[in-house]
C-alpha cells in the first residue's frame, strides 16, 4: 500500500503557488492516515445508522472539529446537527383473494398506517398483466394517491421482490407518519375478483439521528457559503465472509470524511477565506441520503455558492494517478473552475466516466443540487469494476493513502478561488420532483 508514497503525494505540487506551498506544508499523509485508521477500525462497527459505532465514530469527528477550532453553526449548541426519522415497520400484513388467504412472501403493502380493507372499501383493484409494464404501472399507481389493490402477474415475480424487499421490513421519512395512499401488491393469478379482504397493522418510531458539521466564518463574505462534506455511515455488520462480518467503509466513505477532516484543519490554518466554509460529515446516506436531505432544509440553497462532496478516493482512478473525476460536471462549470486553479500541477479532473450509474443523484450531493446548488461529488472509484464495493473486505488496507492525500491536496488547490469568492460555478436548474 505504501510503496506509491512519495510518487503519487509529490503530485502537487510542481505548483509554483503559494497556495501549492501551502498545501504540502499543512495537509501530511501521516495525519490522514491518523484518521482514516481510527474511523476504520473494528471497534466502530462499521458505523451502521441507529448503533453504538455510529455514535462512536460521531464523538471522534466532534473532537477532530474541536481540535481545527471550528464553530457550530448557527443556532447549534454543539457539532451535532440533530433530527428524526420516522421509521414504519410491518407488524402484520395479511391479504385474502376470493376467501382464499395469499402467502406472506406473496404480498407487501406500502401505508405509514393501520388499515382493514374487505371488499366493500374504497379501493381500486387493479391487475397488471403480463403484456403489460409493471414498472411503468408501479409509478402510476403510486402517483394516482388512491387506495389501491394490485394484484400481479407471477411474470413480474422480481420486480415484485425488488420492491418486497425495499418495503416489506418497513420504509423511512424525515417526516412524521401521515395519512397516504395505501398501496398492497399482491402476486398471483386471480381471473375473477369477487371478494378480498387486507389487515395491515404498522408500529411507527421516531428514531434519532445527528450529522456532524462545523464552520470557519468568512472574513469578507460571510453569508455566502462553501460546503465540503462527506458521509461517515456505512454497512455495520453484515453477512460474514471468510470469517469477518464488519463492513468497515474504508472507502465509502471514511475516505471521504477524512478528507473533510483533513480540510477544515488546512482552511483553518490558513484562516484566509472570503466566504465561509461549512464542513460536514452526513448520516444516514446508505439508507436513503437522509443526513443531507435534511441539511437541505437547513440553509438557504441561494447563499450556497458551491458543494464539493467527497465520497470513495482511496484508489487510482481509472484515468490513473493524479486524477479523479466529477460527477454532474456537464451541469455547471464547477469543474473548469477547479481545473484552473490546478494550472502547473500534474493533477487532473475529469467528467463522470460512469454516466449510467446515475453517481449525480446516488451521494449527498444530490440533496443540494435538487435545490440549484451547483453542487456535485468528487470521487476516484472504478465503480463497474470494484469488487470490494458494499462488501467486508472495503478495508483500509485495501486503500493508497498516497491516492487519498494527494486528491486532498488537489481539492485543497482547485477550490481557493471559490473560497476567496471570486468564482462562483454556475446554479444548477432545481429539480423537479412529484
């Protein structure tokens, strides 16, 4: 792991700038790697959401804000950014078709409450048959917010499953649990429906989450705003592979937190920005983005300039050392800004080479770009080829520190005219959503 050190850390920085003397003075690969071992290890647990490692690894970036001398935002008493989800979970879901009682594995029901339906209840039974679109179907129904029985051909039986399993253990919101539409999908051949009858009973909990974020006040443009964050959640324990059941998360994304870390204490000590500079370590983003989702609606999108999010840069990426690339680059001119500013360097960034993984809306960032933030993520992962990816084996010694440090440093480099508030990317169209 070690042997590209100095190749890949020297990358910065042929750079003239003091800027690049700056960088190569205050961010050290022996300090990042400090870090990122401490939020890899074992006993963190994996850093699941709703457990004792979690609150662990929180505690540890709250004392890595505390020492870079960081201030909560406002209206904060501390680091932690607290909220609550509100997780609903089946206690009971139980369908009969023409007196004849379907197998729990055979139907799913999606309501944030209790409800009994027999055959005279206000309900749109709807069959989608095999000649037809059940994925195209599955969205109308749920846009129509009528109540609705759907009973499914046995064709469609793992589109069926993909959504048994998305709703069957139950579903999350950052909202508390309201009236909807219910929806039950039930999968069978039923040619003539004379009668049914549903039970479905929901235990409702509003559970506790927190992110951790921090700010450096600007010194000229104080209301305007630059976000750095990173998610520091990940699997927890899984199912075991050769023996070990952690999925530690070393890449996704403790990389990334690291870096966020790695950076708060450099803006910090160069205590030279315009703008101020938010740093945020996110909840929640491997169950739905929830942490920043909900950050989302605590700052005013129009004062946010620009959001580099960082997520899995512990190895080369596929256009080699000194490079990474940005997702969404095609949406602002976020990326030629940051290009510019890496002018004399040997680093390079580079538009997302994995466009049909939809990466734009798969990490935090998302959440600020639906609201115009030309927000997007940063990241050096060859995401169709990593095998280690939502696995135990995403350890940290399957990383390159040196690949970490020297994407810090780059980022470090490429934002210091947004920093100083004399660019500022181009908003991204708000997003739309029904």
């Amino acid at each position: 792991m070690m042997k590209k050190t100095f190749i890949a850390a020297s990358l910065v920085l042929s750079s003239a700038y003091s800027f690049g003397q700056n960088v190569d003075k205050l961010i050290k690969q022996d300090d990042i790697l400090k870090i990122i071992t401490t939020l890899t290890a074992d006993d963190m647990q994996g850093r699941a959401t709703f457990t004792p490692g979690i609150e662990k690894a929180a505690q540890f970036i709250e004392g890595e804000y505390k020492k870079a001398g960081l201030e909560p935002l406002p209206g904060d008493d501390g680091f932690r950014q607290n909220f609550k989800m509100t997780h609903t979970t089946p206690v009971k879901v139980e369908a009969s078709i023409n007196g004849t009682a379907v197998a729990g594995d055979h139907v799913v029901a999606m309501t944030n409450g209790n409800f009994k339906w027999a055959s005279n209840a206000d309900v749109q039974v709807i069959k989608v048959g095999a000649d037809q679109n059940f994925q195209k179907e599955f969205g109308t129904i749920r846009k129509s917010g009528k109540n609705s029985l759907v009973l499914v051909d046995p064709k469609f039986e793992a589109f069926f499953g993909r959504i048994r399993g998305a709703f069957g253990k139950g579903s999350n919101s950052l909202k508390p649990a309201e009236g909807g539409p219910q929806i039950v999908f039930v999968l069978g051949t039923f040619d003539d429906v004379k009668s049914f009858d549903v039970n479905v009973e929901i235990k409702s909990e509003q559970l506790p989450l927190f992110n951790i974020a921090g700010m450096i006040k600007g010194k000229t443009k104080p209301d305007e705003y630059v976000i750095f964050s990173g998610h520091y959640d990940h699997l927890g324990i899984i199912k075991p592979m050769e023996g070990d059941s952690i999925a530690n998360g070393a890449d996704d994304d403790a990389s990334g937190t690291t870096a966020v870390i790695t950076l708060a204490k450099y803006y910090k000590k160069l205590n030279n920005n315009a703008r101020s500079i938010i740093f945020v370590a996110f909840t929640a983003e491997e169950i739905g983005e929830y942490g920043s989702q909900y950050f989302a609606t605590q700052v005013d999108p129009q004062k946010v300039s620009a959001m580099f999010n960082i997520e899995m840069i512990g190895k080369a990426s596929k256009f080699g050392e000194n490079s990474a690339f940005i997702t969404g680059y095609e949406r602002s001119d976020f990326g030629k800004i940051l290009q510019k500013n890496l002018d004399g360097t040997a680093f390079k960034f580079y538009p997302d080479p994995y466009t049909e993984q939809n990466l734009f809306y798969r990490s935090d960032n998302a959440s600020l770009a639906k609201v115009g933030v030309p927000a997007h993520t940063i990241s050096t992962d060859q995401i169709d080829i990593d095998k280690y990816y939502h696995t135990v084996k995403d350890e940290l010694s399957t990383l390159d520190v040196a690949n970490i440090t020297a994407t810090i440093k780059a980022i470090a480099l490429s934002s210091k005219t947004i920093i100083a508030g004399t660019d500022t990317p181009t908003r991204i169209p708000p997003l739309s959503v029904n």
